[in-house]
C-alpha cells in the first residue's frame, strides 16, 4: 500500500511570481518525492505497511529507533498538506464560520497573522509554522523540523513550510518577505475552512 506522491494541485507556474516554477520543480519533484519514497522503501515489508501514514506517523512518534521512519513519514505527509494550503490568488481574508473562529479565538484576523507570522519567522532553522485546532480552539503553533501537531493531539488546519528549500530561490535568506507573501497572496483560505468544517 505505497503512500503516492500527489501531483501539485495547480500547474508549476500558477503561484508565480510569489513561488516561482524553479522552486516548485525542486521542492515537490526533489525534496517531497525524495520523502515519499524514502517512507515506502522503510514500510515495505513491515507492519506499518498496512496503515495509514497518519497512522505511522502517531505510532512512532518520540522514538529514537524509528527517527527516519518519523522523519520521512511525517514530511512526506507535511507536504502533501501545504501544497493544498496554498493557491493562485490566495491569501486575502476568509470568510463564514473559519472568519468567526479566527475572531472569537484570536480576538482578530489582524492578531491571528501577527501570531502566525512571527511562529514562521521565530522557527530556529528547518521546521513549520501551523494553525491548529486544539481541544475546539485555535491555535498557532510552530514545529521543528519534520513534525507534525496531530503527534499532540491536534488537528493541523493550516501549515507554511519554513524550511529554506521552500522559499530560497525565490527569497534567500528573506524568510519575513516569504512569511508576507504566503499570507498575503498565497493561502488557500477555502482549504482552511474545509478542515476546520471536519474536524
């Protein structure tokens, strides 16, 4: 039961020019297709061959002997997720019952965005910056390398990529201007709200 690279939900160049078709041919051809295939060849042959990767993910979570298997597993995951967190024409504001949950849990979208702006830029090196639903509440959170919220009981509804392959073509070491750019112009407001409506 190999986990599939999904193919990008829009064409190389539709993010253009806030992510160029260099870095989505790198990002998504290279470095995602370098997890999911690292996932599978660890699975085969293995109990978590049957599971879920979200499955896989929960499971070996926090252990040392299985650091790779995690690894692999949970960026595979990861980023299958964030190309769907972000569209041509993104960004803006969102509206209906995601509009109010960010109000009522943050006290303003203006709030939310700082918050979710400065996990993004305060990540030390690789990692990800997150809106989660915690518990029935929102949250913004940020996470290190290759993991994942659901591992603390959390749903993720939003995440950026804030490791440099994600942004150092287009940005170099302009990881603020990137964070602005995401939320500006590229989110998937729609996505968002589908999550939170599932969750």
């Amino acid at each position: 039961m190999a986990y599939q690279l999904p193919p990008l939900p829009y064409d190389y160049t539709a993010l253009e020019p806030y992510i160029s078709k260099s870095t989505l041919e790198f990002h998504h051809d290279k470095h995602h297709a370098a997890y999911v295939n690292n996932y599978n060849a660890a699975v085969q042959g293995t109990d978590y061959d049957s599971q879920s990767i979200e499955e896989v993910i929960k499971a070996v979570a926090g252990d040392p002997e299985k650091a790779g298997l995690f690894n692999n597993a949970a960026q595979a995951w990861n980023h299958s997720f964030y190309w769907n967190c972000i569209k041509p024409n993104g960004g803006g504001t969102p509206t209906g019952a995601l509009a109010d949950k960010i109000a009522a849990d943050f006290g303003s979208f203006d709030a939310f965005k700082e918050a979710f702006a400065k996990a993004g830029a305060t990540q030390f090196g690789s990692g990800w910056a997150w809106l989660v639903l915690d518990g029935g509440t929102l949250k913004v959170t940020k996470t290190l390398n290759a993991e994942n919220p659901m591992t603390a009981g959390q749903t993720p509804l939003l995440t950026m990529d804030v490791w440099e392959h994600a942004y150092y073509l287009d940005y170099q070491n302009a990881r603020p201007k990137y964070i602005e750019t995401f939320l500006s112009s590229l989110v998937n407001w729609d996505f968002v709200a589908q999550n939170l409506a599932a969750a």
